[in-house]
C-alpha cells in the first residue's frame, strides 16, 4: 500500500515520490527562472516567499561574513534551495547564486498552500518530502558540528586549566587584554597572542568556515 501511494518514481529532493501525473501537477504551479554563470538568484536578509527547484545547471549557497567569499554548498539537478526561509517565512540567511548557467522552478507559499484545497494527496506528499528534507540536513549540520564539539570537549573543566597553566607577569599578559578604561590600549590582536589553546580553536573554526557543507542548501 505504501509503495502505491509512495513511488519512488525519480530522483529529486523535493519529487522523488511523485508520479508522472503528481509531478506534471506541481510544476503547473511554480514559475520558471534561467540565470547565467555569477547571477545572484536569493539575497541573504531579503524576504523568504518561495524555495527553488533546479532543473538545469548548478547553484552555489555562499557566505562573505569571514571577507572572503566562501561557498558553503553547491546544489545540482533535482536539489531544492531555499526551504528554511519557505517555511518560517524568516529572512534569506545566505546568498545564493548560479555557479553555471542554470534553469531553476519557483515554488511560493502561496503556490503549495493552493494544493491544501485543489489537490490535498499532492499537497501531502509533498509536505511530507519537505519535512524528510528538512530532517536530513538537520542531522548534516550537526554532523558538520562533531569537530567543533569534540575539540570543545577536549577543552576540559576551565578551572582544570587554570591550575595547569601559572599565571602569567603583567609584562607576559601585555597585549593579550584590553583595558576598558586604558587609553592606549586597542582592540585585541588575535593574531598577535601566543596561546596553543586559542591557535586551535581558530584552526578549527577556519577549517569548519572553509569546508563545503554536506547538503547545506536551507537559507
């Protein structure tokens, strides 16, 4: 029974268990988008009203917060962008734009709300598939976090550390705080301080920052 109702009739984040039929349906209702190479398709802080279907192409979901452009994740055909914005209704969290030339489908709210009433077993599945999706790069992110998490639990208890490590001279701690009533004191230079502990865990937040997602597409 499930198999009936459940085919896996094709590859797809978002239509994997359509028919020919259901699949026709829904793409009735999205709207057709093409974009070349560089094209910005969302806009990180910009309005959440849709999420996007790729049909062609690939799709990069990038990040500038480091002063570098890092691409975080990259979508081909039959991937979905854009369903975390789709379903709070919160603004865009990344930029996404078109890594080649691509063709996309444009689901809106209001698009999929319409199915609750003109086609409600199309509207199930595809809430279903929506869920599923949301699901699965739940536990990718926290898959992603294991190093962050295990370089924190090697940290120890603070209190542990601080009995391990003699306090430093005030000639030794120079340069390592800033007052906050000091006049000559600046901001801290992060690369200017000699701590082992401090090296690793900007080592470990680079690398995270750096690294390709796996399946990070929500925005």
């Amino acid at each position: 029974m499930a198999a009936v109702w459940w085919p896996e009739a094709r590859t797809g984040e978002l239509v994997a268990y359509l028919d020919d039929q259901e699949l026709a349906r829904l793409i009735a209702v999205t709207e057709v988008a093409e974009a070349g190479a560089g094209d910005f398709l969302l806009h990180k802080g910009s309005p959440s009203r849709s999420l996007l279907l790729v049909e062609d192409g690939q799709i990069e979901i990038i990040d500038e917060t480091l002063g570098e452009t890092i691409v975080l994740g990259r979508v081909g055909p039959g991937g979905v962008v854009g369903e975390v914005g789709f379903l709070d209704g919160q603004p865009r969290t990344h930029h996404v734009r078109a890594g080649t030339a691509c063709r996309v489908r444009r689901l809106t709210r209001e698009g999929l709300l319409a199915l609750a009433q003109a086609d409600p077993q199309l509207f199930a599945k595809v809430s279903i598939a929506l869920a599923g999706l949301v699901a699965r790069r739940f536990r990718n992110a926290l898959e992603e976090l294991d190093p962050l998490r295990a370089f924190a639990a090697s940290l120890g208890d603070p209190e542990e550390r601080a009995d391990a490590v003699p306090e430093a001279s005030p000639a030794e701690r120079k340069g390592h705080t800033a007052s906050v009533d000091g006049p000559d004191d600046g901001p801290i230079q992060y690369d200017e301080i000699e701590d082992p502990i401090l090296d690793q865990a900007l080592d470990v937040l680079r690398e995270l920052a750096r690294r390709p997602g796996k399946d990070l597409a929500g925005v």
